[in-house]
C-alpha cells in the first residue's frame, strides 16, 4: 500500500512539474516588457548617443563616430576620476558589508 502511495505522489509531481515556456510567457511577459523599457532600451539609447555630438541645448547634431571615446581617452582627469570612483564604490560596498553583519 506504501509503495503505490509514493507512486500515485511521483505522477503528480511529475505532472506538476511538467511546465511549457508557452504556459509561463504571461507571467514572465510583463516583467520581461518592463526590464525592456526601464533597462536596456536607456543603454542602447546611451550608446547610440555616444557617437553623436550634442549642442549646449542638448540636441543631437550629428554622428561623429569615436571622436567622443578618443577624447575621453586623451583627457588627464581621465584615470584620477575613475580612480577615484573605484575607491569610492569599494568603500561604500565594503562599509555597507560590514555594518549589516551581525
């Protein structure tokens, strides 16, 4: 009696299991849309930008390819701002680390 019990359990796990991307797609669909639009949309919107140049007002002029990226690069304030920054975060991620443990 035990062992058919245990088998009737296994279908119905099986069974329970047994789910279809078709079947999951309107649960995951919205969060799917809204990760769309909230994040990647703003990143490639980001890149795209980044091979233009933009006027003071702030619209868009016209493309100019790795212009920006290689002034970027020959910038000096370049590497102490991103040292900076590194430190920065390491700090913050460190400090928050150790005031939550117990």
């Amino acid at each position: 009696m035990l062992e058919k019990s245990n088998t009737t359990k296994a279908k119905k796990l099986k069974v329970s299991h047994d789910v279809s991307l078709v079947s999951a797609l309107p649960w995951i669909g919205p969060a799917l849309v809204l990760i769309s639009l909230v994040v990647i949309w703003p990143v490639i919107e980001l890149v795209r930008i980044s091979f233009t140049d933009i006027s003071a007002a702030g619209s868009l002029l016209d493309f100019n390819g790795l212009t920006n990226y290689r002034d970027l690069i020959a910038n000096t304030d370049l590497y102490p701002v991103a040292r900076r920054t590194i430190l920065w975060v390491f700090g913050i991620v460190l400090f928050t680390v150790l005031i939550s443990l117990p």
